[in-house]
C-alpha cells in the first residue's frame, strides 16, 4: 500500500503536509514561489496525483499555490515555442501522453478535493476547476492564456472543462477570445464556491476539509466517484482527440513560420 513517506518529498514542484484527519495540502510552487508551467510540473504533477490516489490514508485534498498567484507560464515563451513546430513527434508524444495521464490521474483521487486558488490561473486551470469545492481570492481569476490566444487548440481538457462549467457558448467565448473570467463572475457563474480573503483563503479550505473528512470513509470515496463520473466519461471520449488536434496546430505554426521566413513549408 502506498503511504506518505513514499511520495512526499519526491517531487520538486509541490510541498505535501497531511494534518491529524488525513486532510493533505499540495502547495504547487517552483523553487519555493509561484508555480512556472512547463515541461516538470506537466511531467510530475501527474505522478504526484497518482500517489495521491493510491494512498487510502488521504480523506481529503486541498490544492493550493504559493505567492500571490495560483499558476503561471514563463511569459508564454513555451506555449508560443509549441504554437510555432517547436516541439518533435517524440515530445508531443510525450507531451500526450503525460497531458491524458495529468487529468485522469487526478480525476482517479478518490477522496473529495478543494481547490484553494491564491490568485490568476492563466494556465492548466483543470488544476484548480476540476476540484469539487473552489475557493479563491478577490483578486483571482481564470484564463486560457496557453492555447487559443497563443496560436494552439485548446486540445488537454480545456475543450471539454470550460463548456461544462459555463454553458457551450459562453465556455467557447471563454477559450476563444483569452477571457480573463473575475472572481464576482466566476462565482455568478458557478465556477467557484467561494470568493475568500487572501489571509483566510488556506484557514477556510481546511475548514471545509475537516468538515468532510469527519463522513466515514466510505461516504467519502463513493461521493466522490459519484461526482467525477459525469467528468471522466467526458474527459475519455475527447482528451486524446484534443490533444492530437493541439499537436497538430503545432504543426501549422511551423508552416506558417517558415512562409514568414521566406521558406517553403514540406507539402506531400
């Protein structure tokens, strides 16, 4: 069986901490400040909800960031290199397979999970929506600013998460137009429970935490398979697809590139 000890100090883009009722905090973070999205969180962050899932003395998770923002990308400079043919078949292969593995493996958690969004998510915002309870701050808000905006489809999960949670059409305007959904309309909207303080964002979730981990653990787990499954059946009949579609705008970027450059683009 796995246990704590087994995983908690074995990924470098999260701090884990389990209380006395099994509630475990994963504070993302890079080297210790806001979590920067690129190749490692993609790689680990997979990993790590997969231990999470299959350690049985979890009962709740609350997911968290560090500093005043929830997650970030380096100034778009990967999503702008993948939106121009710069990744290779073998690291879209990569990129696939840990983009499919990274929302399944958390959707596998068998315990509810809270989200506690510190501030913006202009990225992988499955990280904090795909949670059962969302809190976040005033001064939070979500955006798809990786894909669309940059050049790419919003092909690893964002295509099937945000049309759920707003509506088709208002889901479709969010991924095309880069909208940046506030806090006071992500709340109307139903996007998040709660809109708390910064200083009584974490002491609120474990709050919420504690009062579902005291249901029997049975409750607990079968609740929560009752909620994602609406979610993962989603989630399988069209994350594989979106991710192949993502890759290959990649691969009209390198055309498009190379037109630019004054360079004739391969042609069958």
């Amino acid at each position: 069986m796995t246990e704590l000890r087994d995983y908690q100090h074995a990924f470098k883009t999260a701090v884990l901490e389990r209380d006395e009722l099994g509630v475990l905090t994963i504070r993302l973070h890079s080297k210790g400040d806001t979590l920067w999205w690129g190749a490692l969180p993609h790689r680990e962050l997979a990993d790590l909800f997969a231990a999470v899932a299959a350690d049985r003395d979890n009962r709740v998770g609350v997911v968290t960031g560090t500093g005043d923002r929830f997650v970030t990308m380096p100034d778009g400079d990967a999503a702008r290199r993948l939106a121009v043919g710069g990744a290779s078949a073998m690291d879209w292969d990569a990129i696939i397979r840990e983009g499919h593995r990274l929302v399944t493996n958390m959707l596998e958690i068998e315990v509810p999970m809270i989200a506690a969004v510190n501030g913006p998510v202009i990225v992988h915002s499955e990280l904090a929506v795909l949670c059962d309870i969302v809190l976040c701050t005033p001064d939070s808000y979500f955006q798809d600013a990786a894909h669309f905006p940059a050049g790419l489809v919003p092909g690893d999960g964002m295509q099937v998460i945000w049309p759920l949670l707003l509506g088709p059409n208002r889901g479709r305007y969010f991924l095309l137009t880069g909208e940046a959904l506030g806090a006071d309309e992500a709340l109307a909207r139903g996007v998040v429970g709660e809109i708390v303080a910064s200083e009584a964002l974490i002491g609120r979730a474990v709050e919420l935490a504690h009062q579902l981990a005291n249901a029997h653990p049975v409750a607990l787990r079968n609740t929560r398979h009752a909620l994602v499954r609406p979610l993962r059946r989603a989630i399988a009949d069209d994350l594989h697809t979106g991710l192949a579609l993502e890759a290959l705008a990649s691969l009209a970027g390198r055309d498009a590139a190379l037109t630019e450059a004054g360079q004739q683009p391969d042609r069958p």
